[in-house]
C-alpha cells in the first residue's frame, strides 16, 4: 500500500473506531475497556478498512461493525426500556440544540444486506424454519417482482435501503424522516410513550425515541408484515426494533450518518439480529437545486403484475406509446370523471408540449 493508501486506511479506520466506541457506550457496554460482566465484549474495530467497509471519494463506504446490545434482551421493549434507564431518560433538547441533520442523504454501505446471504448462500440459523423456506422460495423465482408494482410503500425496515434521497428534519417532540421513494415518511416522537388508538399496523410502524447528547435512541413497534428490500427475506407482523442513530464525522470531514439496529421479530428470526446501515450526503443532488416531490406512484398505472406460466411473479411497465400507457404529465383520464373531458387547463404541466419538446 502506497502512502495515500495507508492514509486514506488510516482516516477509515479512526472513523470507524470511533463510530464503534460511540454505540458501544450507547447500548451499554464500555468503550476502550472490557464490557460489564452481562454484556459481551464489543467486536474490535478493523486495522484498516476491508471489502464493503473500504471507503474513498464521496461515496465511499464507510461501515461500522455493528454492535449488539450489551446483553441478550427478549423483546425489544426490555431493550429499550434498558437503554432509557441506562441514560436515565436522556438529553431534553431545544430547538437550538436538538442535532441539525439536514440535506439529502442516500444509502450508502451496510452490513444487512450479508446478514441472510453470503454470496448466493442463505445463511442458515438465522431466519425460522417457515421463513427460511419462505426466502428460498422468493429466491427461485427470481427478483424480477417488486411489491412498488402495487403502489405498496416500502414500509420499514426497508426504509433504511431504498435508494434515492431521504431528508431527516429533527425538533425537540418529533424526528419526521421523509422518503423520496413512495414518500415513505417516518414519525419519531420525542420522549412520548407509544400510542395506537386506530387498533392496527401500518408501513412505518410507531416509533418513540430519546436523545443522548448528539444520539437518537428508537423504538419502533406495530408494523405490518414487509421485508429488509427486495429479494430479502420477508418480515412478520410481529418485527419490532431498537435503532441508534448518530451522525459520524470522518477524519477527512466528510459526514455519515450511521444507524445501529437490532432487530426483533420472533416469527422470523430465531434470535434477534443486529445491522449497520449508514447514509452519505447526497451534494451532487443538492448543488443540481433538486428537491422531494409527492411521489406518483397511485395516478401512474403502468406497471402491473404478470405471473408467468412458471409461477413466476414479474413486474412490467407499459412505456411511452404503448396501448394503456398513461402520462402522469399530462391529462389523467381518470382524474376527475365529473367535469367535461374537454376543460381546459386540467392539464398537470401548463407547458407540457413544450417540455416534451
């Protein structure tokens, strides 16, 4: 390794080091020191950077080992009420203190996505027996379905994984985390008990959290059955988890936002597992002036579902041309059925020929 190499190696690893030190002490064990007699040591941060923690440029990976709770918890609920003794309720912000994370953020590295798969390997013992079959059957008929093909939002956990921008807007009572994709938007309530008076899930579950200095602690229950991302194994209605989101500053200057998250779901997973999922700040997006619009997904109907006469599920799109297509641009046929076809200025875009020119 030349000496840019061995600096740039060197810049990763104090990143990371200090990332593993910060959610050790966060999920109870001690940084620098043996953990207490009920928690397991935390694994070592790596000399240098290896496979999908090696990082450089400005979408470089830069990964974390995860970190698994000081010790085994049940549920996720005895986790975090854990957490919240061990900090004795956290840190009650302001508006001038609560941690500033703004801009567009994209994924970038994680361990998730080998927490099921090694290579083309299941990983075994991980998911239950129903689920582990589950996963093998989703895997033999290919990834070419995707559940968007129903206008189904993301849901969490996948979340953390889908691609595009998310924005992370934080006040003292509330974290609101929109997704450019679906508009997925995640609520956290600040020092708030959870709260379910419909009776029933939804995509992003309910989420409470507390801060810890610059730490955001969270705990997300009630979530409808989903998956990690497509081609993962799927979710059950019983997945809950506890997240430990910090924003790390690399030795270079460079931001990460990097979240720890075990998760629980004693339907499919035989133990609850923990990942690190970490978001860069998306500049080239930003300096281009673009910004989250509601996404279209319920007025678009060009793609649609095909089961093949293999039992394979698919995802299709009708394009430009094509019997059916509809161009969310232009004139919606289905949109408001009780004025006259002919109306004029019912068009979404006023200069819509022309921007097609």
């Amino acid at each position: 390794m030349n000496a840019r190499g061995q600096l740039v190696a060197s810049v990763l690893a104090l990143g990371m080091s200090l990332a593993v030190s910060t959610m050790t002490m966060a999920q109870g064990g001690r940084a620098g020191g043996p953990a207490s007699p009920a928690a397991p040591a935390a694994p070592p941060a790596p000399a240098a950077p290896q496979g999908q923690n090696q990082g450089g440029g400005g979408r470089g990976n830069f990964v974390p080992e995860p970190v698994p709770p000081a010790q085994q918890f049940k549920t996720s609920v005895e986790h975090y009420a854990f957490l919240m003794r061990l900090h004795k309720g956290g840190t009650r912000h302001t508006y001038a203190t609560v941690p500033k994370w703004e801009g567009l953020w994209s994924a970038a590295g994680n361990t998730a996505t080998t927490t099921f798969l090694k290579g083309t390997e299941i990983v075994a013992g991980v998911l239950t027996p129903a689920y582990e079959a589950a996963f093998k059957m989703r895997r033999s008929l290919g990834a070419e379905y995707d559940r968007l093909t129903r206008c189904e939002p993301a849901g969490y956990p996948r979340w953390l994984l889908e691609p595009y921008v998310r924005e992370f807007v934080n006040t003292p009572t509330q974290s609101w985390w929109p997704n450019d994709l679906g508009n997925d938007t995640r609520r956290i309530y600040i020092n708030q008990d959870h709260k379910n008076i419909d009776g029933t899930h939804s995509a992003e579950g309910d989420s409470v959290g507390f801060w810890v200095d610059d730490m955001l602690i969270v705990h997300t229950i009630h979530l409808y059955p989903g998956d990690y991302f497509r081609g993962q194994p799927p979710t059950s209605n019983q997945f809950e988890s506890v997240e430990v989101w910090r924003m790390i500053a690399m030795a270079n200057g460079e931001p990460r936002l990097s979240v720890n998250v075990t998760f629980y779901d004693p339907v499919s997973l035989v133990r609850p597992v923990t990942a690190v999922y970490t978001f860069r700040r998306n500049t080239e997006l930003e300096e281009a002036g673009y910004r989250m619009r509601h996404w279209e997904c319920e007025s678009n109907q060009n793609t649609y579902l095909v089961i093949g006469k293999d039992g394979r599920p698919s995802t299709q799109f009708r394009l430009p041309g094509e019997a059916g297509f509809l161009d969310v641009r232009g004139v919606d046929p289905n949109r408001n059925p009780d004025l006259p076809k002919d109306l004029p200025g019912q068009a979404k875009n006023p200069i819509f020929e022309e921007a097609l020119k």
